[in-house]
C-alpha cells in the first residue's frame, strides 16, 4: 500500500448546513475514495466509552478508549445516509440521540482526546484517497492536501435545510431561530482561538446557495480532476 504522505486527499470544510456531509459522501462513492466525517468521531468516542463503562470525567480512561477505538464509515447500500460502525457495531442510530451528542461535548474539551482524534483522523488516510469532511481538514488536519474545498451558503439558505430536516423528523422548529443559531454558530466558529473556521489556504470556495446537489458535486470532482 502506498505511504500515506502520497495517499491522495480531498477536504471539504465548511459551516453547519453547508452540504458538507452530502456532497462528501457522494464525491467520495463516486471517485471510490475512503470517507471521513470528522464530525462524527467526537460522537463514536462518547457512545464507545459508554459501552464500555467508563465515566467521562476520568480523563485517563477516556483517552485510552479514544486511543484504541475502531471506527469505519460504510457507505449506504441504497445511497442514503452513510453508517457509522463503531467497534463492529453499526451506531449510526445511537450517535444521533441527545445522550451521544452531551458525550461528545464532555470529551471534546480534554486535550489529550482531541489528540487522540488527530492522530486517528490522519490514520483514515489510506489508498486510494481520502474524502475529508469537517471544519478543520484542510487548515488542521491535512494541511498538505492536494485538494481543498470549503462550501459554503448563505445563513438564511442553511436555515432553510435545516428547517426541513427537523420538520422531516417530526419536530417542531422555528425558521427564525434557527437562523438565528446559525449566524450565531459561525461567529462562535470563525472567532475560536483554536483552529478557527475559514477556508484553508488554496481552498476552492463554493457558494452552494440555490445550487441543486448534483451542480455542487460536479463542482467539487473538477477540483479533484479537472
């Protein structure tokens, strides 16, 4: 297998509700490259730890769990959303639930998981090539990526998807609020002292806003072979 410094790989950043997820899995099946959705690994570590026991507040215990942990994403038989096995065990339901998203935020604060997570983020680069979704990828993770892409869209239009996929789930949403939590989300974002989101030097950005999917992953793929 080749060495990883020249697996290839492409970063897709972006705020919440950019069409990261999306565009990244399909990208990724089409060119037949490994996927990572960094998003969800903060998530696997919460829902592993748990299985297996341990308290979150022992640090020492947690890091060990972020250090061995074996996650692998899946893609859909049917093209739908991409499966998140953690441990051999398909968790794609369990990492959506309120439980596994406060794990999440208790872990992600100990230095020594985020390190974890690193090292585990630049383990997913292997052969053929690597899809990369997240916040950080191209300025953090993969700062020598051959391809970069940070989507973007309008608040107001991030709101909207949003706003129908929670009234797809059955709950009961606001569309001012959400843009609202939006805009205050990309503040938070952009003004973190540590890895702050923008795009990452030399990064193709797009302006997803009104543009139908297939328009943005044909986008995305001229980046990758023009």
């Amino acid at each position: 297998m080749a060495p990883s410094a020249v697996v290839p790989v492409l970063t897709i950043d972006g705020p919440s509700g950019s069409g990261k997820g999306t565009i990244s899995r399909m990208v990724a099946d089409t060119l037949g490259w490994r996927l990572l959705d960094s998003g969800a690994l903060y998530r696997a570590v919460g829902y592993a730890a748990g299985e297996e026991g341990i308290d979150l507040s022992d640090v020492e215990a947690v890091t060990r769990c972020a250090q061995t942990v074996k996650i692998r994403f899946q893609p859909s038989a049917d093209g739908g959303e991409t499966h998140v096995i953690v441990n051999g065990h398909d968790a794609t339901a369990e990492l959506r639930t309120e439980t596994a998203g406060a794990a999440a935020s208790a872990i992600a604060v100990i230095p020594s998981v985020r390190q974890a997570l690193v090292d585990l983020q630049l383990g997913f680069r292997k052969a053929p090539g690597l899809v990369a979704d997240g916040r950080d990828m191209g300025t953090v993770i993969f700062p020598d990526a051959a391809h970069k892409v940070f989507l973007t869209a309008s608040a107001a239009e991030r709101a909207k998807r949003r706003y129908k996929q929670l009234k797809d789930k059955g709950l009961s949403v606001t569309l001012g609020v959400l843009q609202r939590e939006i805009e205050a989300r990309d503040e938070r974002d952009a003004s973190r002292a540590v890895a702050p989101l923008k795009p990452a030097e030399g990064a193709v950005v797009i302006d997803t806003t009104g543009m139908p999917i297939d328009a943005v992953v044909a986008k995305v793929l001229a980046v990758v072979r023009p």
